[in-house]
C-alpha cells in the first residue's frame, strides 16, 4: 500500500508581493486575496505543480513543506 504524501503550503504575507503570478500559474491552488496571495488548499497531495509555482515566485513568498523538511521553493 503506498501512503499519499501531504505537502504544506503556506505565502508568507509580509513578503508576498501579489505579482499574481502563483494564480496565473495555478488559479485552483492559489488566488489573489485582499493583502497578498493566499493558498486555497493550505494541504495538498505531493504535486509538481506547486514546487514549479513556489519556484515562480519573484518575491520567494511560498514555501512548501513535507513534515519539516522544505521541498519548495527549489534550489
């Protein structure tokens, strides 16, 4: 049986420049909020996708985690 990874995603506000490129990019995962971009889905199965738009980010805002280990953004 092969257990499904959950990752974390998180937009750190204070550093989040709503360039709207994470919605752009993947308007199921993420959207522009009043202040700064916002992860729809705080927790979401081990996704490519989200590590190519953490990857996208020019302010660097979006870290996604596995447990305590950061998968995201890529060096």
């Amino acid at each position: 049986m092969v257990k499904n990874v959950s990752w974390r995603v998180e937009v750190d506000g204070s550093t989040c420049i709503s360039s709207g490129m994470c919605a752009a990019l993947a308007p199921d995962k993420f959207e522009l909020g009043d202040e700064h971009a916002v992860a729809l889905q705080p927790e979401v199965d081990e996704d490519e996708e989200v590590l190519d738009v953490a990857d996208s980010c020019p302010a660097m805002a979006i870290t996604v985690t596995d447990g305590e280990k950061v998968v995201g953004p890529r060096d």
